[in-house]
C-alpha cells in the first residue's frame, strides 16, 4: 500500500468512526427521552442490546473475506491509533469492566493488585514481546514458536497452551454476556448466554481479524462512553466534582468513618453473632453429618406432619414440605452444604460483611498477634504473588499478542502498544474512584432502610439470579443491616447506575458497554483458538497444500465448535468471572512467557528445552489449581483442607509455573545441543532495529518482516507462507 492510499484509508476510517460516535451519543439521547415519556425500561433495555448486536453484525457482515492475509492479520494495514483501541477493546474484558470494580468494593486496597499488574504487564508487552513478534513476522504465537525452535512439537504445545488459557478466558466472558443479557431481557441466564453469542460469532465467523478489528473498535467507544459517564454522573452527584479521579481520596475518608460507625452499630453486632452461633452450629453438624442429617429430616418431618394436623394455613404447609424435600439427599451432599454454609457464616460474622476495611493494605495486623501476623504477612505475599502473575501472563496471553502482527510497521506495533495502555488507563484509574463511590451510596442509602421500601433493582436482580444479590432480615428487625446484604461482585458495575439513583437509560448504557467489553474479547480469543487449530496445526502440520478456501472454512467450523462449547461451561457457572479470567493468565503465563523471553533474548535456547519448559510450568499450574480451587477439587471428588504453598491462593498459582519454566528451559537448553547458526543468527537479527526489515522509521513503508522474508526452520522445512500472503 502507497503512503497515498495509507493516508487516505486513515482518513477514511476517521470520518467513519466519528459519524459512529456521534450516532451512538444521539442514540442513547433518543432513549433517554424515551424513558422521560414513559416508555417501559424493559423496551429500553432490549432496544440497547439488539441495536448494538446488530451494529456489531452490521460490521462483521461488511467485512467477511476469505484472504487468509486478511482473516489472520487484517491484512497487516491496521493504523497505530486504531489497533491500539482494538487491542484496549480486546483487553478490556467483562473482567476489566464488570468486575474490577466489584472487587475492589469487596477487597478495597487489595483489589489494587489487578490495577497494577494488568497496566504492568502492557509494558513487558511493549519492551520484551511485541516489537520482536512483529519483526518476527508469524501469524500466531505457536507460529514464533515452531519457526524459532524448530519442529512440531513447540508448535503443537503452543497451540495446546493457547487453547487452554483462552478458552478459560472465553468461558469467563460468555458469562459475563449471560448476565448482561438476561439483565437487559429478563430472559433466563442459560438463554441470555445463547443470546449473546449469536453477537459473538458474526463477527469473528465471517471476517476473522479484519472483522473482529474494526468491531472492537466500535466496541471500544462504546464501553468507553458507558464506563466514564456514569462515574462522572455519580460524581457530580455526590460531590459536584466532574472528575472523579480527583474526588477518590475525599470520598474514601467518608467510607472510611462510615466503616467504623457500622463496626460498632448495635443491629449489625446483632446480626454477626447470629451468624456466629449459625457457623458454630454447622461445625457441630459437620463433626458427624450423617446423624445430623437424620435428626434434621426427623425435625422437619415432624413439623411437616403438626401443621397438617393442625389445619395450618397452605402456605405454612407448602413452606415446611419445602424445607424438606430441600434438605441434602445423603451423607456427601450434606458435607458439601453445609461447609459452603459455614464458610457464608463466617464471613458474615465479621464486621463490614467480612470485607477488609477498603483503606487498610492488607489483611492482619503486623503488631498484633501471632495470628494477626501470619494473616498480614500472607496477604501482602499473595498481592505481590498475584500482580507477579498478571504481568507475565499479560504480556503471554496469545489473544493479545496476534493484535500486533496486525500493523503495517515495526515501529507502529510499538505506537499501538502506547495507545493501547493509555486508553486501557483511563478505565484503570477509574474503576477505584468508582468503587468507592458505589460503597459510598451503599453505605449511605441503602444500609438502614426499611425491608418494605427497598428498592426495585434488588428484586430485579435477585430474580436474575439469587447468588448474585440477596437480602435477608437475619435479626427480624425490619431494617436492612451491611452484614444481611449479599451481592456479587459482578454485578457491582452493571448495578452501579441504580445503586446512585441514575435514570435507568444509563443503566442500559452500562449494560451495553459490559456487553461490548465481553464480545469484543469474546471474539479475540475464539479467533485466537481457531487460528491456532487451522492455521498452526492443519496447514503446517497436518496438510501445508491446502487450498486457502479450506483452511479459513476450517478456521470457521472450528470457531462455531469452540463457542457453542464455551457457551455450554458457562451455563454450568463454574467459577466467578474475576477467577475465570486470572486462571487464563496463570495458563498463559507458565506456558508462554518463559519460552517466548528466552526465545527472543537468548539465542542459546534450544527446542527440547523449551517443549520440556512449556510442559512442565503448565504441568505444575494445573496441579496447584485443580488442588487447590474449590470447584476444582469438587470436581475431581478431593475431600479435606487444601494445602497452599507459602499459603499463596489459587488465583496466583502461575507464580510457580512460570519460576518451574524458566529453570527447566535453561537447564535443559544448558545440556542440549545448541541450535543451528542460522537460527542464532536469526534471534541476533529481530533484535536489532531494522535487522529483518527494510525500514522501520515513522511514516516508513510497510516492513518487509512478512513470513516470506525469514529463512526457512532448522532442519531444511521451509515454513514461509507461499508467495502473496
């Protein structure tokens, strides 16, 4: 492409995009006085999710293609500014914007951990990672492995470890579309996540990388309007500031006195030693299950059979047949009640609703005593431990890495990497502010109101799904005390706008915006799997002649397999989002970051060393999570306590797999042969500016680090792309 036609395709896009943001800003003007007319919310929020969804399709349809060039890498002709918002749209998951937020209100200063490693991990992109790959010139990550360590084995492992940590990481977001959806819908949770996914496949099932690009980049405007403008709502409102970043540390005092006033409230004492005694019963009950079972079957059998006898009213009766044909079945399944029943009580029986007190660093005390100690030294070790993690499993995660093989030039990967964490910034240094602002209201309006005047977004939510947020009158005083209200942390974004008392257009607006943030990274890592399938395994492994019709229409069955598949596990709700996603990254981490950085920075890496690496930081990942994750170990029928290592929680276990990789991948490269000249040759060359392309100024030509102008693997197979991909 000249630098004529360049100009003019950027300057294209930006009256495109411009005529978008605008129509989008008079869209949800249009439905804001819609709402001031009376129109039902359920319309409003219904007309938000079809009208994107089909934006969405609108732009996928219009950019199909069947050029592997294009459905693998956009055509490599993706402006700086732009791959930057689609990378900050592809990163931005339902984690980002549904629940960072949610759990920094439950974890306050230890929420921080995911602020901190997510942005740290975007400058081990920019510095270790994604100038090389680009320079490298793949289509994929196994791609760079299977051309830098020669053979089919890196390749093969690559594409096992990409699938494994991205389709934990889609799970984690079709989940996220269930909520949204069936939120904006009223329909059930299972429908909404089949709902959703018909936005998702649109896209990445009819243009691949090109249409997923320019989706995401609607997606970004979209979620980044719907994250901002109810934060500076709430802001305004609670302080007549517009910026909430600057109003965090005034709000975050009256939380603060606000958290001492309910520590000491007599009715929330009340309610925790109700709890209390609640724990306490169900750890007698667990010390012998089985006659505790028994005696409550014969508790509530008797009470069943008194009523009828006494001509009680119907719905005393249907109340007591209920409670007991609700009891657990047999000895097993009351365990697993009843610790999961304990360990709510406990929680609950502290003060805050068993949340640290959002100011304060870490859990403990470290001077108070023994216990106080060993509890602040291991949350302080798990925060360090979990940023750890985030970092390298950012800067692994393949979904994110193919983003930068998408720009015309070396030196534009490193521009979109800036753009991209300048926007993802944004959001970042929000989401605090936003939290506290939420505690805020929770606080003030919310906690000390009657049972009967509570608002209608909590029976609204409730009936959405009970785990998600509940209320309980625990001490039977009509008053809504902190430690009787259960809510996810989930749906702390997506709830925010009610929770504030914002018009409910706004809350669809949010929804809207969770939704772009889901699909956008939705679409990324199911094209992420399915180009690792067709791509790295059919086409270089399997049959190299494939016309290029078969291989994108392999791409394509492939895809709609793993979604539908994806979309099945989230139904099942294994685990929350936030724990979905860092599981991903733990993945992503002990499989990739090791071989990736050594493979980049030390030309004395050698293959087997690297499969053996790979195999073993993830061997050790899996073992660490699957014993130590509660649904995990329910899963795989492992009964008792967990052992922790270092006492460091599941969320980090990539902490080990990536220490497990480096030292296997130097030893075993250590006593392996060297690789061949030309492949050391080839590290030094990506090294060095300019080393495998023509030119890598501003405004240069496109690079010539196309796959057709590196050398072919060791071992004479010639792993170039045929001429003109």
């Amino acid at each position: 492409m000249s630098l004529n036609s360049r100009a003019g395709f950027r300057r294209n896009l930006g009256r495109v995009y411009r005529r978008y943001t605008l129509g989008f800003i008079l869209f949800v003007l249009g439905l804001a006085v819609l709402e001031v007319l009376g129109v039902p919310r359920s319309w409003i929020g219904l007309v938000f999710l079809l009208a994107t969804l089909l934006v969405y399709a609108g732009i996928g349809i219009m950019s199909r293609t069947t050029d592997p060039d294009e459905y693998y890498v956009a055509g490599r002709r993706v402006p700086a500014l732009y791959n930057g918002m689609a990378t900050a749209a592809d990163w931005m998951s339902a984690a980002s914007f549904i629940s960072l937020a949610g759990t920094l209100y439950l974890s306050g200063y230890a929420g921080l951990a995911f602020v901190l490693g997510w942005s740290g991990g975007f400058c081990l992109v920019a510095l270790l990672l994604a100038p090389y790959l680009r320079r490298f010139g793949q289509f994929t990550i196994p791609d760079f492995l299977g051309a830098r360590f020669g053979g089919n084995l890196p390749r093969l492992l690559g594409v096992l470890a990409a699938i494994l940590c991205s389709f934990t990481y889609v799970v984690a977001q079709i989940y996220g579309v269930g909520l949204i959806t069936s939120r904006l819908t009223g329909v059930a949770f299972e429908l909404g996540i089949f709902l959703g996914l018909g936005g998702i496949l649109v896209c990445s099932f009819l243009g691949g990388m090109r249409a997923v690009t320019w989706t995401q980049v609607a997606q970004f405007i979209v979620l980044m309007c719907a994250y901002l403008i109810p934060v500076v709502w709430l802001s305004v409102k609670q302080t007549g500031v517009p910026v909430p970043q600057a109003i965090y540390g005034l709000q975050l005092e009256k939380v603060t006195a606000n958290e001492a006033a309910l520590a000491n409230d007599p009715g929330e004492r009340e309610v925790r030693d109700i709890y209390a005694q609640r724990a306490s019963s169900l750890a007698d009950k667990l010390e012998n299950p089985r006659a505790a079972l028994q005696a409550d079957r014969a508790v509530a059998a008797r009470k069943s059979a008194r009523l009828r006898a006494d001509q009680a009213p119907p719905a005393e009766i249907v109340a007591a047949d209920k409670a007991l044909f609700g009891l657990p079945k047999d000895e097993a399944a009351a365990r697993r009640a009843w610790t999961a029943e304990r360990a709510v009580a406990e929680v609950k029986s502290r003060p805050l609703n068993g949340m640290t007190p959002h100011a304060q660093a870490f859990a403990g005390d470290p001077h108070g005593s023994p216990a106080e100690r060993a509890e602040f030294d291991s949350s302080r070790r798990n925060f360090l431990a979990l940023i750890f993690c985030l970092m390298v499993g950012t800067a692994a995660l393949p979904h994110v890495l193919m983003r930068f093989y998408t720009t015309p030039t070396v030196h534009e990967a490193r521009q979109s990497v800036a753009w991209a964490v300048l926007f993802i910034a944004a959001l970042y240094v929000t989401a605090p502010a936003l939290a506290v602002m939420v505690k805020y209201e929770v606080f003030h309006s919310l906690v000390g109101t009657s049972f009967d005047q509570l608002p209608q977004w909590i029976a609204a939510w409730n009936r959405v799904d009970p785990t998600l947020l509940s209320v309980s009158d625990v001490n039977r005083d009509g008053v809504l005390q902190l430690n009787e209200l259960s809510i996810d942390p989930d749906i702390i974004v997506l709830a925010a706008p009610e929770i504030g008392g914002l018009p409910y257009v706004v809350s669809g607006l949010v929804a809207a915006g969770g939704l772009a943030a889901a699909l956008s990274t939705a679409d990324g890592l199911l094209l992420s799997i399915a180009s690792g399938l067709s791509h790295d395994v059919y086409y270089k492994m399997i049959d190299p002649g494939a016309s290029t019709a078969r291989r994108v229409t392999l791409s394509k069955m492939v895809l709609l397999i793993v979604a539908l598949s994806a979309a099945y596990l989230a139904a099942q709700k294994p685990a929350d989002i936030l724990f979905l996603v860092s599981a991903a990254f733990s993945f992503g981490a002990a499989a990739f970051f090791p071989a990736l950085t050594l493979g980049i920075f030390w030309k004395r890496a050698t293959g087997p060393a690297a499969s053996a690496g790979m195999i073993a930081g993830l061997a050790v990942t899996l073992y660490y999570m699957a014993t130590t994750q509660p649904w995990l170990r329910a899963a795989l029928g492992l009964s008792g306590p967990p052992t922790l290592w270092w006492d460091i929680q599941p969320i980090a276990a990539g902490v080990f797999g990536v220490a497990t990789g480096f030292v296997v991948i130097i030893l075993g490269s250590l006593l392996t042969p060297a690789p061949d000249a030309e492949v050391q040759a080839l590290v030094e060359r990506i090294r060095v500016p300019g080393g495998c392309e023509a030119s890598d100024a501003p405004g240069a030509t496109p690079d010539k680090a196309s796959p057709a102008a590196l050398p072919p693997a060791p071992g004479g197979r010639d792993t170039r792309l045929p001429p003109g991909l």
